[in-house]
C-alpha cells in the first residue's frame, strides 16, 4: 500500500520521545517510525556508556538513553549511535536511519547516493523541507519521520503538532535570516558553542 512520509522537527528531544510514544500508541509500527537526534556535544548516552562531563552536568541530560526511554519496548528501545555527514553524531533509530547507517558506511556511497537529503526527498520529503530538517539536526533539533497510508495521516500530524514539531517554512525563514541557502553535508559538524548559542536563539523566539 502507498505510504507518505509525515516528519517533524523538535527543538526539545523530550517532546520528539513523547511523540514517538504516541504514534506507537496510535498503532503505528516502530518499524515505520524514525528519530534523528543530534549528539555533537555528546549529551545522550547508551546504557552501559561513559558520558561527556557536559552531559552530567546539566539536569535531565547526564542521564543514559536508556534512562531516558525508560526500557520499555519499542522505537526507542532500539536507540544506537551512528554519524550523519554534514550533522555529525546522532543517537537515533528507525527506517530513515537504517538506511541513512548505509549510506554514511563510505564517504563514496553516500555521495553517490545524495545523503540524508537524497535519502528523504526520495521518500517522498519535499526537497526544501528535507534541507530544513537535516540543517535542523545538525542544529540542535531531533527529527521524527513516521510511514503512514492515507487513513493515518491526519492522526499522525497530530500527534507531531500536539508535541510542538515546528514549522519547517517558519524555520527555514529563521535559517535564512543569518544567510543560510541549504544544507551542506561536506560541512564539519557544528561545535558545541555553536550549539548552545543556537539553543539559546531559538528558545527566546515565540513558538513556531
């Protein structure tokens, strides 16, 4: 059966964790669910790992991925670590990433391929859209990606607006303000200074 491709960008990884529970509990498989979450600055860890002094220091995030996700079954039981050319390390799982660990094996196949942003606009992301969000990861954000046929669309863009997914034209407006055209994945990852002073831009903007 056809499927569509519902995504949506979160500034917040908690909000983006209690949509993914909520399109399980809509009936969504895990298996056609995906998140992307920036770890530059090595804030999540995987149960069992050491983390970044960073991580500990700050309240909610020195906890383990599998504190985090609190062992339950599921998308995010399945959390591991990959990196994503032009984003960097990402925890993440699901159908995007499987394929997306693929493609990041070899500089070669992922160039050939067109990367995560070739990836996302053959899976039928509106190619301005793909930039947005890809640019959003290497940001800062999380991304959640969800398959879904024409009965569960309406249900599934729900549950990413109820759990503040922002507006990726809104967002791209804000990217493009600073001289932005697109996402670059030969770019290095962003730094950690970069990141907290782009967390700290968005979170005094009113919510998109």
């Amino acid at each position: 059966m056809p499927y569509k491709i519902i995504s949506g960008l979160f500034d917040d990884y908690a909000d983006a964790k209690s949509a993914v529970k909520d399109l399980e509990a809509a009936g969504i498989p895990a298996g056609d669910i995906s998140i992307v979450a920036n770890n530059t600055d090595m804030r999540y860890t995987l149960a069992g790992e050491a983390g970044h002094s960073k991580a500990a220091a700050g309240a909610g995030t020195g906890a383990t991925l599998g504190g985090l996700v609190g062992g339950g079954a599921g998308l995010l039981a399945g959390l591991g670590m990959l990196a994503i050319p032009g984003v960097g390390p990402v925890v993440a799982a699901g159908w995007l990433v499987a394929t997306a660990a693929g493609l990041a094996a070899g500089a070669a196949a992922g160039g050939a391929a067109g990367g995560i942003i070739g990836l996302m606009v053959r899976e039928g992301v509106p190619e301005e859209h793909a930039h947005v969000f890809a640019e959003g990861v290497r940001r800062g954000g999380t991304l959640v990606s969800v398959r879904v046929d024409d009965t569960r669309i309406e249900a599934a863009e729900g549950i990413l607006a109820e759990h503040k997914a922002v507006d990726a034209d809104t967002r791209g407006a804000i990217y493009r303000e600073s001289g932005w055209k697109g996402f670059d994945d030969s770019a290095p990852p962003i730094s950690e200074a970069d990141l907290d002073a782009e967390r700290d831009r968005l979170r005094i903007r009113p919510p998109v």
